[in-house]
C-alpha cells in the first residue's frame, strides 16, 4: 500500500515525493513515521549528502559548516546525529 502525503495542497506518495526531492521514499517515511514534520520529511537532505559537506569543510581547514540548519534553533553549527547543533546539545545539558 502506497503512503499518501499532503504538502503545500499537493498529495502524492512518497515515492513521488521522493523524486520530486530526490530523497529516497524509505527515508520520508522514515521520518514520517518519527515524527518529524511533513515539510522537514521531504526538505530536509539526507545524511550522505550532509557528510559530504561536512567532509569538504575538513578537507578545507573549516570547523562548521553551513550545508543543513539546525532542526531545533535554525544555527548553522556542526550537527549532531540528532539533527541538533552542538550548542543545543550542549545547552539541553
């Protein structure tokens, strides 16, 4: 059964959605099924992606990098696996 998933007045399935993104559908559902928004589930980009530019940024002499904002504050910090950015993480301490 295919999962339907309504954004910006638009329904399709999250095989669609996933090529319209190019996020994989296992992913958005994935994420659905976490709990995270709609719009986050289909704008946020995937991990592989994520890496690459954190791996850039250390290749490059940088600490941070801007590639993907944080899920809970919107900084641009390093992120944690949680989507968080590090002071986030440090300030939730």
């Amino acid at each position: 059964m295919q999962r339907l998933v309504t954004y910006n007045n638009e329904q399709l399935t999250c095989a669609e959605w996933g090529r319209r993104y190019n996020i994989p559908s296992k992913t958005i559902i994935s994420r659905l099924n976490s709990g995270w928004p709609v719009n986050e589930a289909l704008e946020h980009p995937v991990r592989s992606a994520v890496n690459a530019d954190a791996r850039e940024a250390r290749e490059n002499g940088r600490l941070f990098y801007e590639s993907v904002p944080c899920r809970k504050c919107g900084c641009t910090a390093r992120h944690t696996a949680s989507g968080q950015c590090l002071k986030c993480k440090v300030d939730a301490r």
